[in-house]
C-alpha cells in the first residue's frame, strides 16, 4: 500500500496571535507561541463545512490524476454535514465520481488519518477497493466558545485529500487502540441524541461547546503513545535506526517534544509542523507529509513511522515507505 498523492486545504480567515492578545489581553502573542508552537490558525467561515472544505483538496488531488481511479471513499470527519446522509455520499456526487463505489463515513478524531489507511489496507487487501480517496476534514472550531482562550490558542479547521494505492514491497502492520474510559476528558455533550447528561463542573461553557482536559489528554498521551511507538517498531521487525521520520499528530510543539524526548527519537528524525495552522485534528499527519515532500525531506524509499492520538481515547500508528 501507498500513498500516491496528498494535497489540503486551509480556510481563508486566519486568526493570528496578535489577533488572539487583542481578544485576552492578559496573554501575549509571544507566550502563545512559546506554550504551543503555534503562530496562527485557519478558521472556517460560518457557511464552510467539512464537505466545502473536502472538495476543495480533492479537487487538487484531481488536477494531476484521473478521478475515474476512484473506487472507494473514506471520510472522517466528526462535523459532518448531517446525522444523515453520510456526507461521504454527497462529496461523490460533489466531485463527479462514478457511481458504482463504495463511500463512507467514520467518526474519529486525531487518529483518524492512521485508521483511514488501516481501513484502505484492508479494502486493498480484499480486493473490494484499488484507488481510494482517504480524506480527513475537520472544523473544530464551531465547536469553540469565543471566550475558551485555551482551545481558540490550538485548534484550527482544514481538509487534506490523499489517495491510497497497492503497491509492492513491504507490507507494515498497523496498531491500533482504544480506551474509552477517557471519553469525558475531549467531549462535545450536546448537539446529538443523548440527553441525560451532566456537564463537568470545570466546564465554563455550554454543553454544545467543545470541553478538554488539557492535563488528563497530556497525562493519557504520555502514558500510551512512547508504547505505541516500541509496538508498530516490533511488530514490523525494525528499530529506531530503520526509520527516517516520525510524524506525530501535532496537538501541540510542548507535548511533541515532551514525546520525542521520553521516547528518545532524534531530534533530525522528529518533524513538528503546525506553527502555520494549528491543531486540525484527523488532517495534521497528512499536511504534514505533504509539506515535507514539497521542501524536499522525502526521498523514494524513505520510511516513516505515522502516529495519531486523541479523543476517544483513540490511537494508532504505522509505517509507510515512500
């Protein structure tokens, strides 16, 4: 399996350090980026969805490749269009593919962009699918209250297209986890169904705002992911010396870095790329590697160990060979 193609898109509102110190004046620009390596963030408008957004990095991936390849598309999303139909369906009918392929959603958040090529493994694997369109798109932020300075700092909206393909030579195995025990701590209470809920107590906003436990994330993403990272290298057979890149899910640069060193990844191996868009959840792997093949830092043959994590609990990892 491969990745044949990746392209994004980032909404055109940004909003700057300089235009969050305006809104909080008690923070500085300085000290956002120190915190969490981050100069600015991409928001989507009022009328943008997750499907907008969706066609616009598909539509890129098709400047340069048929889109009658197409067999198989895989959304993640956790914004979608509607509770139904799946917005997988309507973004088919957006770009134009042909109507004998599959199309679905799945709801995961950080690490959806690690399990949308597990899933497009196995598609491959059964024959079901041949040339599969994996896109991550996400608006976190109309989930943000305007006074949550804390998650306005992180989170930023995007959507990254990539297209999945066979190919030969090493298959990598995947490892994948759950722990649902953590769901209170990244939570959206109200907007679906269930409706005896209580809000947590150091929740300050409306239960249809987005709440996190920043230390309760930091605390399960330090315990799992060094762990994670030990398994996907022994159950491909390889060490850290095997592998070229790591690119993590960029939460932020202070628990990167956190990371790289309890896990003792080299620095040069170690890419951190967010300080331009922020945290977009399920599509910061694949802009990353995007913006590393067009600054030149993948070369055929390269092997990088892909790591997602987040709400859910969720996680997973995985290498891929350029």
């Amino acid at each position: 399996m491969k990745i044949s193609k990746i392209e994004y898109y980032l909404p055109q509102q940004v909003l700057t350090n300089e235009g969050l110190e305006k809104l909080f004046p008690e923070w500085s620009s300085e000290r956002i980026k120190e915190k969490v390596g981050i100069s600015q963030r991409h928001i989507s408008s009022d009328n943008e969805t997750v499907l907008d957004m969706a066609v616009q990095s598909s539509e890129k991936i098709f400047e340069n490749y048929d889109r009658d390849k197409v067999d198989f598309i895989l959304f993640c999303t956790q914004s979608p269009e509607y509770f139904l139909p799946t917005t997988a369906c309507i973004l088919q009918d957006r770009l134009g593919l042909r109507k004998n392929i599959g199309a679905i959603d799945f709801n995961l958040g950080c690490s959806g962009f690690v399990y949308g090529l597990a899933f497009a493994k196995g598609l491959i694997a059964a024959g079901v699918a041949k040339s599969i369109l994996l896109v991550t798109s996400e608006t976190y932020t109309k989930h943000i209250h305007p006074d949550d300075k804390g998650n306005r700092s992180i989170f930023g909206d995007a959507s990254a297209s990539a297209i999945v393909e066979k190919a030969e030579g090493n298959d990598y195995q995947f490892c994948l986890g759950t722990d649902g025990s953590g769901a209170e701590n990244l939570i959206v209470k109200k907007g679906a169904f269930k409706k005896d809920f209580e809000l947590n107590p150091e929740h300050e906003f409306s239960p249809e705002n987005i709440y996190m436990n920043g230390p309760e994330i930091f605390n399960f993403t330090i315990e799992n992911i060094p762990g994670l990272v030990k398994e996907t290298l022994e159950v491909n057979g390889m060490t850290m010396d095997d592998i070229d890149h790591f690119v993590f899910h960029q939460a932020n640069s202070f628990m990167l870095n956190y990371l790289r060193k309890k896990t003792k990844i080299p620095a040069e191996k170690f890419y951190i790329d967010m300080e331009n868009t922020g945290n977009t959840v399920s599509a910061t792997i694949p802009i990353a590697l995007k913006n590393m093949m067009d600054k030149g830092m993948l070369k055929e043959g390269d092997k990088v160990l892909m790591a997602g994590f987040g709400v859910g609990y969720s996680w997973g990892a995985t290498i891929m060979e350029i």
